[in-house]
C-alpha cells in the first residue's frame, strides 16, 4: 500500500471515451496501481466497456451508483480507496505514461507539510491533438492565497494528493445540490491549499480534453459555478483571503452580466450592479487586465501532434499570465505568512 496509487474516474455517459482514459492510467510506468471507474448511473455502454477492461486487468475496480454528480462520485472512489495516494481522472481526458511516477517522485523530496502534486497540462480535441498554447506556471509551497486569485491548476485530472488528506478534505456536493456543478475540483484544491504545500511537476503529462458538450465549455454555467463556489470558501476565510473572493467573485458577476446581455437576458443588470458594487474600479480595471494577451505564440511542436506523440517537455508555444506581477507577489507574502 504505501506506494499504491489509488485512480478515481467518475464517469457519466462516457462510452465514447473511457476506454481511452482507463488505458491511459493503467499504461503508466508506476504499475503499483488501483484504478476506480465510478459509473455515475450512466445510460448507456461506459460500465459494459469497463467491465469487460476489469476481467483483463485486476488493477481496474468498477462501482456503480445512481447519478449524484461528479463530487458524489469522487468520494465514493475514496472510500474504496487503499492507496497512499489519490489521483483523480475525469472520464474524457489522458495521461502519459510517466505522470504518476513523476508525482509520486515528487511529492517524496518535498518539504515536509506537502500533500499535492502538480504537473502541466495540455487542452486536446476529440482526436486527441493537442490545441496550442499550453499553459506552464510553476506555483509551489505554501499556494493559497494565489491559487484563489488564479487556478493555475486548472482541471481535475492533475493533482496527486496524499490519501489521508483527501479522506480528510473530500468533494463537496452542495455545488451539485445548488445547481451549481462544475468547479468541485477547484474547490477541492482550495481546501486542501489551506492547509498543505503544493509541488510542481514541470511536464505536460495531462491531456485536458476540449469538447462543445463538456461542462467546461459553457461559460455562463461555470462563471455561475465559481460565484457560488467562492461562497463556500469564504464561509470561514481570513479577511485577507475574503477581499481576494470579493474581486474575484465581482469579476464573475461581471463576467455572467455580460454573457446574459449578450443574450438579452433581463438578469444581467442585477449582476452588473452586483459588481458595480462590490467592486467600482472593477468595471473598468478588470476588464483592461482581462484582455491582455499572452505572449505571441512561437510553436515548438508540428500543428496537429496528437497528445501522446509530444515529447513532455516541450512546450507548444510561449506563454504568460495574465496576473500583474506586483499583484501575484503580494500573495506569494501572504502565503508565506505563518498560519
């Protein structure tokens, strides 16, 4: 158990992929492996094609359970966890091989308090190419403050988390509850930076897969989603940390006013004067520092490489965060701040 790496896929209607991403996680080079495909009460083939992939493999575990949403299914995978290690994948998305004995690596030279690694990933289409620019920051220690500020993470499918601190901090269901699904795994990784360092990974290991039906691709909907997660994180934060929530969460207003006017929708002045008044310069300052544009991009792989055909050190193009860097070093000091 104590090098045993515990994979939790939640998968709903995934048929079209899981095959794929089960692969992908049982192919990595660290073969001390429980992989957990939980079948969020699917409709169609996804638990008939991971059940036929678990005869074959003894490593791969099916659970079934009627649809509660992606939070519901993460603890379940939890639960019937025996890893030291918890590695969360969603059903669409990929690895390459070395992801886990990288972090697994990692997470073992970290200063003592660590409890998540992280890599780089990159966004692919449904043919698995990867689409360019690939985002590489590199956040480690103590991450609170700025990973409220800016999810550099990203998505599900990247942390290593010690299993004892996932146990402890598990997936919250009152986004699903709320209405509100799409951003458990952002606040799953908030709680966890609460309290634990964050080691990076420098290497594209996950495929972050980019599709038009995905939640991830409506903007309202996740806007929304982060409005109400930052609700639940502020319920017991710092008042340095709520003044971050407070920007961010006026941002999101801002952002879900101007979705909703692009659609003509009447609700969209009330977001509007959400934000006004949580933040007035907001209405002007955020949008200027929005806009700004990465670096101009300067490929250094072949335009439609396919995600396991890229060397994982390579990067696809230059990149820079849009955060001020005066603004990111004021929370780099408050992260360093003793708790």
């Amino acid at each position: 158990m104590i090098n045993t790496v515990s994979i939790i896929i939640p998968a709903f209607n995934a048929a079209n992929w899981v095959r794929s991403t089960v692969t992908s996680a049982c192919a990595q080079s660290h073969r001390d492996l429980q992989v957990i495909v939980v079948d969020d009460g699917s409709q169609d083939e996804t638990a008939a094609i991971v059940a036929d992939m678990a005869r074959g493999d003894s490593r791969i575990m099916l659970i079934r359970q009627p649809n509660g949403g992606v939070a519901r299914a993460r603890n379940a995978g939890i639960d019937a966890a025996v890893g030291a290690f918890i590695a969360p994948l969603d059903a669409d998305d990929l690895w390459a091989p070395r992801k886990i004995e990288l972090q697994v690596a990692a997470l073992a030279r970290a200063p003592a308090g660590s409890a998540l690694a992280y890599n780089w990933y990159r966004r692919i289409d449904a043919a698995d190419r990867i689409l360019p620019v690939s985002p590489y920051p590199l956040v480690e220690g103590t991450v609170f403050h700025r990973h409220l500020e800016w999810n550099f993470i990203s998505n599900g499918s990247t942390p290593l988390v010690r299993a004892d601190v996932a146990r402890a901090v598990r997936y919250d269901p009152a986004l699903r509850d709320a209405g509100r699904e799409g951003t458990e795994d952002y606040l799953f990784q908030l709680q966890v930076a609460r309290a634990y360092g964050f080691v990076c990974v420098p290497a594209f290991l996950t495929g972050y897969r980019t599709l038009p039906a995905s939640m991830g691709a409506n903007p309202l909907r996740m806007a929304q989603s982060h409005l109400a997660m930052f609700a639940i994180i502020a319920r017991d934060a710092s008042p340095e940390a709520r003044r971050i929530i407070a920007r961010r969460q006026a941002e999101y207003r801002l952002t879900v006013a101007r979705l909703l006017a692009r659609a003509r929708d009447p609700r969209a002045a009330a977001y509007l004067a959400g934000a006004a008044l949580a933040r007035p310069q907001l209405l002007w300052k955020s949008a200027l520092r929005r806009s700004r544009t990465t670096a101009p991009l300067a490929a250094t792989l072949d335009a439609g490489m396919r995600f396991d055909d890229c060397d994982i050190t390579v990067r696809d193009g230059n990149w820079a965060t849009r955060r001020p860097p005066a603004l990111l070093a004021r929370l780099a000091e408050l992260d360093a701040r003793p708790a």
